[in-house]
C-alpha cells in the first residue's frame, strides 16, 4: 500500500463505509505521511473533514499540490458550500483548464453550472468539454464505462456524470 494513493483513498473510505471514522482518520494521517504530495489523497482529506477543519485543510492542501484539479475542484466545493458562487466558478474553471482530460472536473463544473448557471453558460461548459474530450477521473471512468453508457457521447456522459454528483450531494450528508 506503501506510496499508492488510489489504495489508501480506498482503504480510507472501506473504514468510512464500515463505520469506523476513527480509523478512517488515523489511514488519512498514515496516507499523508507517505504520500505527502498526492492530489487525491488531499482532495478526499478536504471533502471528508469536519466543515471547522475543510478550510485550513484547503490551504494546505494548495501549498502542497497547488495545480492538482481534484484539489481545486475540491477547494471551488468548498467555495459552493459556502455560497461564493463566483468564487466557486472561478475554482472550477480553472480546474478545468488545468487538466482539460480529467472528466470528474468538466463534471463538477457542469453540475455547478446547473445549480447556479444560466442555460448559456451549461451549454458553453457542455460545448468545451465535448470539444476537449475527457477520457479521465474517478466518476468519470465509472460513469462513461458503465455497460448502458458505453455508446453515448461525450455530452451524454457529461449529463450523466454531474446527475450523479447533483444525487449524490443530495443524499449523502457532509
């Protein structure tokens, strides 16, 4: 597990689903030490704190890995949750901009967009992506790949994907 991000976050939510918080943030600790510098470790320790904490965690999270876009899509959550929507926006775009592959990114921009956007800007963001053509990210991949989603495009992938982050952030408390 040693220096492996992907199995420490999944070992870190394993402990979260079984209940075991405690441990959860003793992995958490573990996982930061031997990867110190890993985006997504970063970004899972931001969304999964006590809100008190998210914010220094943010910062923290910036200095080490300051042009990671899991952590900036996780900051620009922050700036949502806290109802900066231009701020927010900000955030995500340039989550956006600085890995246009990561499809996770494109999906949380969209499904902020729907939220808080015009039907111009869902479209602009809808166009941009479809022109950049993600092929990455944790949701992404799960979403796209899925059997009954394998022939759709890449709008049609967006769309799926930001409904399951808009469902999932609506029934799963912070």
């Amino acid at each position: 597990m040693q220096k492996n991000p992907e199995l420490w976050v999944e070992a870190i939510r394993l402990e979260r689903r079984a209940g075991n918080d405690k441990l959860a943030i003793s992995l958490m600790a573990r996982a930061l030490q031997e990867c110190p510098s890993s985006g997504l470790l970063l970004a899972e320790n931001i969304s999964t704190s006590p809100r008190v904490e998210q914010k220094s965690k943010s910062a923290d999270a910036i200095k080490r890995c300051p042009d990671d876009p899991r952590v900036i899509s996780a900051v620009a959550a922050l700036f949502t949750a806290e109802r900066k929507y231009d701020k927010a926006r900000k955030w995500f775009e340039r989550a956006v901009v600085l890995d246009s592959d990561m499809g996770d990114s494109w999906a949380k921009l969209y499904a902020f967009e729907l939220e808080n956007g015009t039907k111009e800007t869902q479209e602009n963001v809808k166009q941009r992506c479809v022109t950049a053509d993600p092929k990455h990210g944790e949701l992404w991949c799960k979403v796209a790949k899925a059997m009954p989603n394998r022939r759709k495009s890449v709008a049609e992938n967006l769309e799926a994907v930001a409904t399951f982050i808009l469902d999932k952030s609506t029934t799963v408390p912070n």
